[in-house]
C-alpha cells in the first residue's frame, strides 16, 4: 500500500510539472540543460582532493526544475567550496565512487544538498554512505516531497520547506539520530513555492553559511535568516544532543 501511494504520488508530481511547464518541457529543457551541464562537467572535471570538503547539489525532476542547485554550486565554487550537480536519480552511483575513495584512503568530506525529489535523495545518499561507515556532516534540503528521515550517519540536518505549497513535507530524525535537526517552514512568504524555493538568495546565503561553519571557503555576504512558520514558530525547531556529544561525530 505505501509503496502504491509513493508511486502515485510521483505521478502526481510529474503531471504538476509537466503543468508547471506550460506543456513545453522540451523547451524548458533546451534552454535550461546546457548551462546545467556545464557547471556539472566544470565542477567534477577531477577527482576531489582526499580530506577537502565536496559539496554535492541533486536536481529534482527532469533535471529542469531545480537550476537553483546550479546557481548555489557556482556562488560555492567562487568561495573556494569545491561544488557539483547532479541529477537525483545518480545518487547511489556517487555514494559507490565516494565510498571507493574513502576505502582507498582519498576520501573527502561529503556535504549533500538536494531540491525536491533531489532533497529526498539527498537524504537516502546520505544513509547509503552510512552503510558505508562514511560520516556526512551536514545535509540541506529544498523541499522535499515525502517525510523521511535522517540516519545516524548525519551531524546536522537542515530542511527549508513550506508546508503548505502541496509538496513540502517536514523530515524527522531516524533510528539512533543524534545531531541536530532543524525544520525551517516558509509557509508564509509568498514569493516562495515549490519550483522556485531552489532559487531563493536569501536561502542560498544561509546554506553557504552553514556550509562555511564547518571551515574552509572564503567569507560569504551576510544574509537574514529565513523566517519560519506554522508549527516550528518563529525560529527553526532544532532538536539536538547536548553539545558534548553533538560534537561529536555520531555512531555509525
């Protein structure tokens, strides 16, 4: 039954899309999928540096619909983050080339950002590198489309969604999570939806900064924290061990 409902439910979002897109999907694509492309071969021409930070951006449906994930990877690659794009639907190919670089002592520190179906992959990335004894500090989430959960693998999780766009759904901590999670609901600004939260600056300033906290990279410009809604109140809700073991690199 649940596995129906997943199935239609992806159904119903690629006939949203399809909508969203005026029914000209190979249009979208033409104008779109190039400079997607290129920041996906610019950014992974070489392989990534064994203990550097490797941002990795998944793009939703059709690779049309989530260029923000472009624009963040180029606004990191001009700090000095090292950032590459993705199509969702590569994810368990990256965790298996990451997993192999780590086994052979080059192994970088992974941070995962997805929009959409690419915030749920982000999300099951992160546990398949977890199967892998591989530690992820942070992960970002755009929107997501379906609750899922973070796995102990994973120090901090940050999920930006709106819970009332028809799409985004909440993420909550998985079996033996122990960092810290923070659910950010846009409910209220309007200027948001499910297409275009990938887009949003003042978001993407937020994500960077995340980012930088773990070191590396060049200052980022100041931005005001997005401000949340419904349920999480007037801050994001984040739920986290106490500071010593938070920390910590979590038990895999």
């Amino acid at each position: 039954m649940m596995r129906f409902l997943r199935i239609s439910r992806s159904l119903s979002f690629a006939c949203a899309a399809l909508f969203l897109a005026g029914g000209n999907l190979q249009a979208v694509a033409q104008t779109q999928a190039p400079a997607a492309a290129k920041t996906s071969a610019k950014s992974s021409s070489n392989e990534p540096r064994a203990g550097a930070t490797h941002v990795y951006l998944l793009r939703g449906l059709f690779n049309v619909f989530s260029t923000g994930m472009d624009d963040l990877a180029e606004k990191l690659n001009r700090r000095g983050i090292r950032a590459s794009v993705y199509n969702h639907t590569e994810h368990y190919g990256l965790v298996q080339a990451i997993a192999a670089r780590h086994r052979a002592g080059r192994g970088e520190r992974v941070i995962i950002v997805g929009h959409s179906l690419g915030a749920n992959d982000a999300v099951r990335m992160a546990a398949l590198l977890g199967q892998h004894k591989i530690h992820v500090p942070l992960v970002i989430t755009y929107d997501p489309t379906v609750t899922i959960s973070v796995p102990r693998n994973v120090s901090r999780l940050v999920n930006f969604y709106q819970s009332n766009n028809g799409w985004g759904a909440r993420v909550v901590p998985g079996s033996g999570f122990q960092g810290s999670l923070s659910n950010i609901d846009l409910a209220r600004d309007s200027d948001l939806g499910h297409v275009s939260i990938d887009k949003s600056n003042k978001l993407h300033m937020q994500s960077i900064g995340y980012i930088q906290s773990l070191g590396g990279g060049r200052p980022a410009a100041e931005s005001k924290p997005a401000a949340s809604s419904g349920e999480d109140g007037a801050a994001p809700v984040t739920s986290q061990a106490p500071a010593s073991s938070a920390a910590s690199r979590p038990p895999l």
